[in-house]
C-alpha cells in the first residue's frame, strides 16, 4: 500500500508540475529551464515542457510494471 500511495503522489506531484507550468507559460522557470539558460544563454521552455512529458512517461511505465 505505502508503495502505490507514493506512486500516486509522483502523479499528484507531476499533475501539478505541468498544470503551473502551462498556466504561467514562460514565466514558470523549473530546474530544467535554469539550467538550459546556463547552459545556452536563454530560457528553453520547449526543453522544459518535454522532460516533464518524459516525467510523466516514465511514471505510467511504473505503474504498468505493478
């Protein structure tokens, strides 16, 4: 039970992630978006809005394996 209930929380988690993100758009700056404007210079939102995808994959393929 403690297993799928933190499962959950990773969805509540990730839910949330990409609702603010798509509700502040350009003005939201995660970790991934501070570290490609390190990196090149300027905020990549696009780059940004797949690793949360990614995120997202990787916690359905979770929850398939249970």
């Amino acid at each position: 039970m403690t297993r799928n209930r933190r499962h959950y929380e990773t969805i509540l988690h990730s839910r949330f992630f990409i609702k603010s993100e798509k509700r502040t758009k350009d003005s939201f700056i995660t970790k991934a978006s501070i570290h490609s404007r390190r990196v090149t210079g300027r905020i990549s939102t696009r780059n940004t809005r797949t690793q949360s995808e990614k995120l997202v994959a990787r916690i359905r393929c979770c929850i398939e394996d249970d």
